[in-house]
C-alpha cells in the first residue's frame, strides 16, 4: 500500500503542474533595513509608524521565515502588519566560515547591530519581540540580556524545558552523539541532516499526509495550500555549527533556562529572572515542540503580564490551522495592542 501511495503522490504533483497550480509562497513586498553578514533585517510595514513600538519577528533558525508568510490567506505577517510595523530577522543561509558562529556570538554582534538599526528606523526605545520555534530562545534569551530594550515577548512553539519528554530530547542526550566529531566532520549542520532528523520522528508521515490529500486532487485550493506547506517544508536552510553544537549542549543536555542558565559574557541567564510581558502559544499535538515543554507561569514569577494560548493542532497547523487564526491571532494581537500602551521599563537582574 505504502508504494501505492507514493505512485498517486507522485501522479498528484504531475496533475498539480498540468493545471496550473500556483506554488508561490512569502509573496508580501519588505525592504531591507540592515544587515550583519548573511543575516537581514526587513521590514514590511510600510509608510506611517502604526504602533507606539514597532514588532520585531524572529523566525526559527532552521526553517526558512516564510512559513509566517505562507500564502495571502494564510499569512500571520500580513495580519499582524495591518496593526503594527513589522520588522523581520532573515537568518539568509550560513556559509563555511561560519562554522564558528556561537549562540553568544549571534547574540552579542548581530542581533546587537539588526536590533539598533531595528530602533533608529522607526524612530522607538523598545520593540515588541515575537520568536518562533528556536527563534522564539534567541528572542528570549535577548530580553533577558536587555529587558530595558523590550516592550514585550511573544514565543510561539518554543521549547524552554529541554527535559521534557521527545524523540529529539532521547537522541540530543545520547552518550554515543560525539558533538566535536559532528562539527569536525560537517562544519554546519548540514539542513538535510536536520530535516531528516524531524522526518524521523514520524516517519510514516509523508504517507498519512498523501493518504489524505489524494482525494482532494480536483480541489484546487486545498492542493494550493498542500503545495505551499510542501514547498516550505522541504526549503531548510544549515545551522552555524556552533550554533548547533550549543543547542545540543547547553539546550537539550544541561537545560540551562531552567536550571545552570544561559552564559553570556561571564554571566548566566536564567528564564526565572525575565522581567518584560510575556506570551506564548503552544500546540496540543506538537511532536517537535512537545506541549510540557512550553512556557508556563510559574516558570516566570517576576512577569507582570502573562498570557498563554493552547491551540489544537501541531508544530504548524496550531499556528497557520483554521482555529488559530480565528481565534489565538486576534487574542495575541488584542494582548501586543494592550502591552503597546504602555510605557514601562524593565531592567535587568544583575
């Protein structure tokens, strides 16, 4: 059965080409405001400032951006743009040099420079940050560093607890996972290495998603739709070695926002210590974020304003999924729109 569906998989993206269905995926119009290396600020909103602080998207390190751009209908960015001035971190593709590239490193020179270039367009003292997936820990990780720069923080699918129970978790934590091989060997992480990773953990999935899309064939909007996540999903880009090698150690093996802290220049940052809003969203069926490894209030006593929203659905759909945009996107901008009011300064714990 199982080569039976690939064959009608493969017939289906004949037909698909044969009619004239439409891939185009991330069609919203940005400039680019700055850049430091590879990696790009855009904004897309344009003209008049339509917001006290403007918002800044950090999208997942390893999947292209586009994802919250996926088609008109299906786009958060637009939304969101229609209410705020939306910039957006473009992490642009990792070359050999930038084997050596660490998390602190992303922190304190790129993100330092995208983040000022960030306030001095639009003219603001604060920005409201939203990250998605591991954008979501490079986001907080910068309030916690520079909270006075934060209006507030959004994450969406963002692991924090890395000890949660997950495939990804079990693999991450293998003594048998040589960490200094891996980087010698590769330099980056390699995307294909990375997507097969996430393949894995549900390997049967190509099968169950044709099983269901196949009888929609002569429904062009949903083979639209099909067609676009598709595309986006098989665009992955590498991750900076280092990087990938401080993920693994820091992240999945020692927890450190929940238990050693994150080292930045001599300092450790724990998730305790955040003081700016803060908002998450989460998904009940999330195998890649697992959902009891999302944010939770007690793990942020010092917040003075927290939200969490659980959509049905996974890592994607609890995101761009019917529900979610019906109901968590008008309650995560009605709480940005509410936290843009105000005017608040928060330091950091030293």
């Amino acid at each position: 059965m199982g080569l039976d569906f690939l064959g009608s998989g493969l017939n289906l993206l004949e037909h698909s080409k044969r009619v004239g269905l439409n891939q185009d995926v991330g069609t919203m119009s940005s400039v680019t405001v700055a850049s430091a290396g590879s990696i790009k600020l855009l904004r897309f909103s344009q003209g008049e400032q339509k917001s006290k602080s403007p918002l800044l998207i950090v999208p997942s390190l390893i999947n292209r951006f586009y994802i919250l751009d996926l088609m008109p209908e299906k786009s958060f960015i637009n939304y969101l743009s229609e209410h705020f001035s939306v910039y957006l971190i473009d992490w642009g593709e990792p070359q050999a040099q930038n084997k050596s590239l660490s998390l602190e490193m992303l922190l304190d020179l790129h993100m330092d420079i995208l983040f000022s270039a960030l306030l001095q367009d639009s003219k603001a003292e604060q920005a409201h940050i939203l990250g998605h997936c591991l954008g979501g820990n490079v986001s907080l990780l910068w309030s916690l560093i520079h909270p006075e720069k934060v209006a507030s923080l959004s994450l969406i699918t963002t692991p924090i607890d890395f000890n949660a129970e997950g495939k990804l978790k079990t693999w991450a934590q293998s003594e048998f996972f040589d960490l200094s091989a891996f980087q010698e060997a590769y330099g980056n992480a390699p995307w294909i290495f990375l997507q097969a990773s996430f393949h894995s953990m549900r390997p049967l999935q190509l099968l169950q998603k044709l099983r269901r899309v196949i009888p929609q064939a002569s429904n062009k909007t949903a083979m639209k739709r099909f067609l676009a996540l598709e595309t986006w999903s098989s665009d992955s880009r590498d991750l900076p070695g280092a990087c990938y090698v401080e993920l693994i150690q820091s992240f999945f093996r020692e927890n450190c926002l929940l238990e050693k802290g994150f080292c930045f220049k001599g300092q450790r940052y724990l998730l305790k210590d955040l003081r700016v809003p803060v908002s998450a969203i989460s998904a009940e069926d999330d195998h890649i974020v697992p959902f009891a490894g999302t944010l939770r209030s007690e793990q942020v006593p010092f917040v003075s304003h927290f939200s969490h929203w659980v959509t049905r659905g996974g890592h994607i759909g609890g995101l761009l999924g019917k529900a979610s945009q019906e109901n968590t996107w008008p309650s995560l901008l009605q709480w940005l729109q509410q936290r843009d009011g105000e005017n608040v300064r928060h330091h950091a714990v030293l």
